[in-house]
C-alpha cells in the first residue's frame, strides 16, 4: 500500500472525491492495482456524428478536447506492449465516434495483423456505413477476432431518440442489420435506466432485434450488456477500503485492474495514458505518457468510480 492517512479533523475541510487517498469522512479511499494490462483502450477522438443526452464523454459534433490519434502512434502503444511482453490480448477503440477518425481502417488492420482481438464501440449511422466494403475485406481477413459493439439505448424509438436525438433510431437498425446479416461478430450495448427491470428490458431487446432479423441472443449478457446509467445530478458515496467487504465486491474485478486508456489531450503534442476509459479529460487520472508509467494503483476518486464500477457493475470490456 502506497498511501497515508490524514488526521480525520481536517475531514470538514474536504470535499467529496477531493483527496486522492482520504474520502470526506477521513476514511481511507479504496485503490485498485493494475493486476495485468489485458485490455488497452485507444480514445480515437471525442467528435461525434451524436450529441447524446448522458454521454459520459460528452462526444458532439463539435467536441474535439480529445483529438485524432494516428495509426502510428497507435502503433508505438503496441510495439512497447509487445516489447515489454505485457500478455495484452485485447484492444478497444471508442470515442466519440471511432469510424470518424480518418485513419481508422489503419489502425484497425494494423492491430488486427498483430493478433489481437478488437472490441469497436460504434453507433452504426452514417460513419460506420460509409466503409462497408473496407469493414467486409476486414471481416474477411479476420474473422471473429473483429468485434464491433453497437450502442443502442433502448429498444423502443422514443426513449433511443430522447437519448441520441431525432432521426437516430433508423439509421442505427439499418447498420446493426447490416452487420448481423453479413456475418459480423456483433453485440449491442444498451442502458438500464433508473426505473427499469433487467428481464423486462431484455425481453424488449429480444422483440427488436426478432422484428429486424438480427442475430443477437438478447438474453446473453456478454451479447447484449446493459450498463447503469450515468446521471451526473445523482449524488453516490466515497468507496472507502472498508467497502470491499461490505458490498462483497473484489476489487480485481474493477476495469482498472486489468485496462488504460490512451488518449490525446487537445493542445498536447504526444497521447498519455488515463487510468480509465470513463475519465478521459481529468488529469489526476493521467498516469503517463508511457504503458509503463501507468502501471501503478488508481485511488478511485471520481463518481463514476463509484457510479459505474463498484455500485453499478459495469465493465466497458464486457
């Protein structure tokens, strides 16, 4: 352990996920140790064709805090997990928007002919749809080992709408079919929403993707994940050391035991490495600009350490 406790009458002085190692109580905050680096995770910039309601990133047209990355400079993370022998087996690339980033059909062959399995987060609108035969050649090529995870929030028109906007629910069927009818290794992230029953929701999901002819066991959590829903408004509790036990939660199962996030900071000249893939522009979650640099602990000192993760059970790994 790496950290020290201060004196719990300085506690009223804090605030909320204010200390990297002391909650507001004065108890000590939980950390996690990276175990091992089995996913790494590319932000290949935050634009987006969406402005969605919660999106945890904020991603618009014209968010650009986190720029492009290049295919090279994806390719310098690889070569230092390949030299350092770091056992990754996984990458992710989200954003924003991945398929708006021009050289995205690089970086995709490139990690794919290093042998790694790639998770794609998309919406699977216009962007996505403009590099069809690109997307079959790589399908082709590579077979399962290319995984692209379409984000649809609810299986109704209305409530995907209210989130992502008018006009957004069609075009997102039309390239989620498309995909499911050529073959590709498709799942589909969608959101619980506060009010609503996990059995209920999945049952909706099973309609929808039956209605459109789309392969996808809405009933297999690892095809169809359903993440808790980030509302910022909503106050959550400092996960303190003490947590682990009394919420029966092991701390190793958290995402940043085994994943990093590179990213590129607008008004940087080189991408770093974040402790998470939900906390892209907080610089106490930068941990270097190197793999090796951000191999150490992460305090969980942000909500949605707490929101997502320990309470909410979510992965973005899946």
């Amino acid at each position: 352990m790496k950290t020290t406790a201060l004196a719990r009458d300085e506690s009223t002085e804090r605030k909320v996920f204010s200390d990297p190692f002391i909650t507001k109580n004065g108890d000590e905050r939980a950390w996690v140790s990276l175990k091992k680096l089995e996913t790494l995770w590319f932000n290949t910039g935050t634009l987006c064709n969406l402005a969605c309601a919660n999106c945890y990133i904020e991603s618009t047209p014209k968010n650009d805090r986190l720029l492009y990355l290049t295919t090279d400079e994806v390719v310098s993370y690889l070569d230092e997990i390949e030299q350092n022998q770091l056992g990754t087996s996984d990458i992710g690339l989200t954003g924003g928007e991945p398929f708006m980033n021009p050289d995205i059909l690089g970086m995709i062959d490139v990690i794919l002919s290093r042998g790694y399995t790639l998770l794609i987060l998309t919406n699977a609108m216009l962007p996505m749809q403009h590099k069809k035969d690109a997307l079959l050649a790589l399908q082709q090529r590579y077979g399962d080992k290319l995984c692209l995870r379409v984000s649809v929030d609810h299986y109704t028109c209305e409530i995907h709408e209210k989130e992502r906007g008018p006009r957004s629910f069609t075009p997102m069927i039309n390239g989620l079919k498309w995909l499911s009818d050529n073959g590709f290794h498709v799942t589909v992230a969608g959101r619980t929403f506060l009010e609503s029953d996990e059995s209920v929701l999945r049952r909706g999901y099973a309609a929808l993707f039956a209605q459109h002819g789309i392969d996808i066991d809405a009933h297999n959590k690892k095809a169809l994940l359903l993440f808790p829903e980030m509302d910022e408004s909503i106050e959550v509790p400092e996960i303190t050391t003490r947590c682990w036990d009394l919420l029966d939660v092991n701390p190793d199962q958290m995402m940043c035991a085994t994943s990093r996030m590179v990213v590129k900071h607008k008004g940087d000249h080189r991408p770093c490495v974040q402790a998470c893939t939900l906390i892209a522009y907080d610089r106490r979650f930068t941990m270097g600009e190197t793999l090796a640099d951000a191999a150490g602990d992460v305090h969980l000192n942000h909500p949605h350490c707490s929101r997502f993760c320990v309470l909410g059970g979510g992965s973005c790994s899946g």
